[in-house]
C-alpha cells in the first residue's frame, strides 16, 4: 500500500488561516529586529524615555537623524508594542516597562543587546548554511563582531542582578571564602562582565580572565581598566582545555560551557587546576532535560542561538560530543561526572539559567 502523501491530506482552512496570521506576526516582528538595532545605535530610545511624549520631528532634532525615516521607525515600533503611540496627539513615548526593554542598559530586562546579536549571526548565514552539509564549524573568533559585544549585552544585566546577590551565595561557604581571599579563573570569560562584577564585589580576591579569543581579552582587558580592578585581573589567551594555573578556589564558566568543543576534556583540566575543597560555577542557559519540555518562547530563542553560534563553535574544536544551549542538567552532569567531578547539583535557576554547581 502507498503511503499517503502531502498532496493527499485535506488543509483545515482553520488551521491555515491561524498558521498563516502567526507567521505574519513574525514576519513583522524579524523585520523589526533591525530596527531596534538601529534605535539602540542610534540613541532613539534612550532619547524618547528621557524627553517624551515626542513628535517624530522632536525625536528627529534630539538624536540628530532625519524625520522621514524617525517617522517611519515610530510608527513600526507602536505597531509591535515596543512604542506608544498618542493618537490625539501624535506624540511617541516609551512606558516604564518599554524603557526597561530597551532603553536601561542597566536594566535586568534590558535585551536590544540580543538583537544585536541577532544581526551578528546572519552575517554567517552563508557559511553556515554550507556547513549543514559539510559538518564543519565557524568558531566565535570568526563570527561577525556584532555577535561577540551583542551576547555581552545580552548577559551581563542578568550578571549584574544575580552574581553576587544569589548565585555565589548558593554555592557553600563561597561568598566567605571569596571575602577573605581567593584565586579565581573566569574561563571563556568574553568581555570580562563577569570577571569584572565579581572583582568589584570581592576586593581582597585575585581573578584571572582567560579567553581563546585575544580580541575578546582586549576588550575584557580596556574594560577592566576603566572599571578600575584591573590590579586584581591577570588575562591570559588560551583555551578552556589549556589554560594554566592550579589550587583555584573557584572556577567559572558562564554561558561557556554548552560551546566547547571537547567538554569531557574540558571538566578534566578544571578538575586537575582546581583546589581539592574548591568549586566550579557553570552558569547554563536555562534548560530542561527533554525536548518536549523545552518548546516555549525561552527555548526557542536558545534553540536558535544554538544552532547559529554555539554548535558552529562545537563543530569548529572538533565537536565531540557537541552539547548545543539547551542541553539540560542530566546530560550536563554525565559529561562533567565523566571528566572526574563526583559531586554535582543546581545550586539555584532563573528563568534565563541553569546555575551548577561541581565539587571534586
């Protein structure tokens, strides 16, 4: 008997018509994607929530930029939501909560700096689209820049929020030991956020911040300078499975780990520097263990990010085995438990993160 084929399956109009408006809204919300960036770039936002309500000529002679396109960018940002919109009088203006969004950089809310990301992937598009088939990888050294200070402003205000204030303090006598003074890697550290809020919060420590990707060390590097720690930072360029040192009293990984192309290697070397009674800090994007348990709009935009930045990187050192961002506790803790670690628990969570905790 031939099976069925799609040409002989009814279309429930129904269906179609609510698949179709979906993918309408999307459509609108990708091309808005771009538009946010310019906004951020531009100052169009943080314009608005410090002088609105505004006319989009208001807006245009604050930030410099012409009205026609203002006008246009406005309008396209009340439609979505991002924007409100007086029809009385035809004034612009952004609500506490859309400021949050996307004017406060400093805000836990704060996500232009995902889109940003966003736009940075698509620059790979071809590549990656080749690498389907090929197997191969683009690493994040060879990714557009926009991907690199993108994911940087993506995290860092959930950093600023939950660091110190949570996530250490879950980890047993952590915060105490960091207090009276301890050695700490931050590895796969990027721009430094991390290394940067845990060195302003525990003075009397020493961090070294070690990244494969020398351009991201610059940077980690300017930025600790003008955050004035930079005398309690020593930065080194070298790979997660390479990296020197011994006896830390912590390690940490934040949003590192699922990328890297060796993870059982990886936690072997941790567990070779790290100190006997000392902790490793894994900071994973939030995921559940089952797939069916992941499609929600979080697990989406990881499962996203995953397939264009973090597999590619996996793929790029070798990828065995490749873990991706949603990858879970459970398999996290086969691959860790694999590499020598004995002791293995999620020390706290948030809606954005796994926050793990290993022991020798």
């Amino acid at each position: 008997m031939t099976p069925p084929t799609l040409a002989d399956e009814p279309i429930d109009e129904e269906k179609l018509d609510e698949l179709v408006g979906m993918a309408v809204n999307e459509l609108g919300a990708a091309y808005y994607a771009p538009l946010i960036v310019i906004g951020d770039r531009l100052g169009l936002y943080e314009a608005l929530a410090d002088g609105g309500p505004l006319l989009p000529v208001e807006l245009a002679e604050r930030t410099d930029t012409v009205e026609p396109y203002v006008t246009e960018w406005l309008a396209a940002g009340a439609a979505g939501g991002y924007v409100t919109y007086d029809p009385e009088t035809g004034r612009y203006s952004l609500t506490a909560e859309q400021a949050a969004l996307l004017a406060d950089e400093d805000s836990p809310a704060f996500l232009a700096g995902g889109y940003q990301g966003l736009l940075g992937y698509q620059q790979s598009l071809s590549e990656i689209e080749a690498d389907f088939r090929t197997g191969e990888g683009v690493g994040w050294h060879e990714q557009d820049e926009d991907v690199c200070h993108g994911t940087e402003r993506f995290y860092r205000p959930g950093y600023e929020t939950h660091l110190v204030t949570e996530w250490i303090p879950a980890l047993d006598g952590m915060d105490a030991r960091l207090r009276a003074g301890a050695r700490v890697a931050d590895v796969g550290c990027g721009h430094g956020a991390s290394t940067i809020i845990m060195a302003e919060a525990y003075p009397d420590s020493e961090f070294v911040a070690i990244d494969y990707h020398d351009h991201s060390i610059e940077a980690a590097r300017k930025r600790a300078e003008e955050a004035g720690v930079a005398d309690r930072i020593s930065f080194e360029v070298t790979t997660a499975k390479e990296y020197d040192g011994a006896d830390y009293d912590l390690v940490m990984m934040f949003d590192a780990y699922h990328d890297m192309g060796d993870p059982v290697g990886v936690a072997s070397h941790v567990r070779e520097t790290l100190a006997d009674d000392g902790a490793w800090l894994l900071v994973e994007p939030f995921a559940n263990d089952r797939v069916e348990d992941n499609l929600n709009p979080v697990g989406r935009a990881f499962y996203c990010a995953s397939t264009m930045a973090c597999v590619p990187n996996s793929l790029d050192q070798g990828g065995d085995p490749v873990l991706g961002a949603q990858v879970g506790e459970a398999r996290l803790r086969e691959v860790i438990t694999e590499g020598g670690f004995t002791r293995f628990r999620r020390a706290t969570e948030t809606p954005f993160n796994l926050v793990l905790e290993a022991r020798p």
